[in-house]
C-alpha cells in the first residue's frame, strides 16, 4: 500500500505529517512544481470560492529530510481546467483538452496539445530532480486522467509509471503494467468515504 497526497497543500506538514511521524507512516507527495516558491507558499485557487496555500520548497525539502517522505510530479502547470472546443464552449481538464486561443481564435492540434504536455512534464521533472538530487519517473496524472497523447508526451518526457484513478480495476493491467490505479481517500463523494457506512449491506 502507497499514500500519495496530490497537490502539495501546506497542510501536509502541519497536519498530516506530525500524525504520519507518530505511526512510523512513509508517503509521497505529488507536487504542482508551478505552485511551488521559495517565499511564504503560494495560495491556490482550488475552485467554489476556496484557496489553499501550497508547501514552499523548504517545507517539502524539511519533510523529505524525514526519510518517510518522497516527491512526484503532478505536471508543472497543467492541473487545471482548461477552454477548448469551437470557440471555447468545452472545458476540461488541460492534458486532456485542446486549448481555445481567443486572441488567434483557433484551436490547439493534438500534434500541438502533445508538445505543450511534453514541454510542461519534461519542466516538472527537470525542476523536481534539481530540487531532491533523485529521479522523478513517477507521474500522477492531474485528476487521475490521461489519454494516449497524454500518455505519450509524459513517456517521451522521461516518466515510465502513471497513477491514475479507475473505478474497478486495482491492480496494473498485463497490457500497461505502467498504469497504477488509485483508490482516492477523501470525500464522502469520492470512492472511499472517509466515515465508514454504518449499514451493512453497504460496508
């Protein structure tokens, strides 16, 4: 079993890892390298009117000093959701959508949304291997999706394993051992709740 703590909230250090040092507990954390800085954290807009303030390098560089603690990428500045379609009028996640530019107003290709997936991974882990002094081949996919072109820019970018979330298969496929699913750990509307169902049935 692997916790993975996507995002790189500040609330890792201040939360979570004085629990996880209590119980002996190792973990990885998928970093946002866009979101990260040398200052005072930077506060993320996480969406319905909440922001989060995101580990500095030298609280991650603290918690890896731990011994318990890795680091993964989770893209540079692509876990976001993103204009696409004619005109903008698609959203969705950016390492899966071809962007809308309104000032040309024309559409990315998937040969050009491949090279800005690429571009973006390639920096990640560039950024992340000079700030630990280790490899960064592991990938966490922002919000567990991908696609092949996606898949391919990150294997180009030199990643060679990808967590991503499925709702029934948890074990790597023989066809893509690279693949890593995810059972995500959060809110009750996710797949686990994080308060177990009191019916049986249900348990």
């Amino acid at each position: 079993l692997a916790i993975v703590i996507d995002d790189g909230s500040a609330s890792i250090a201040t939360h979570f890892e004085p629990r996880a040092a209590d119980l002996g507990i190792s973990y990885d954390v998928a970093l946002v390298t866009g979101w990260m800085n040398d200052g005072e954290g930077l506060d993320v807009d996480m969406g319905d009117g909440l922001s989060d303030r995101i580990l500095t390098w030298q609280d991650a560089k603290t918690l890896a000093q731990t011994g318990r603690v890795g680091f993964t990428s989770h893209s540079h500045s692509q876990h976001r959701y993103a204009d696409g379609g004619p005109e903008g009028t698609e959203s969705g996640p950016a390492i899966t959508t071809r962007l809308w530019n309104e000032t040309g107003r024309w559409q990315e290709t998937n040969a050009e949304r491949g090279l800005r997936v690429f571009d973006d991974l390639a920096t990640s882990r560039k950024i992340l291997e000079h700030q630990f002094g280790a490899p960064c081949t592991l990938l966490a996919w922002p919000y567990g999706v991908y696609d092949d072109i996606a898949e391919t820019a990150a294997l180009e970018a030199g990643f060679t394993h990808f967590l991503q979330f499925d709702s029934s298969i948890f074990a790597a496929p023989r066809s893509a051992p690279q693949r890593i699913m995810r059972l995500a750990v959060t809110r009750a509307d996710e797949a686990i709740p994080l308060a177990f169902p009191a019916d049986a049935i249900t348990q």
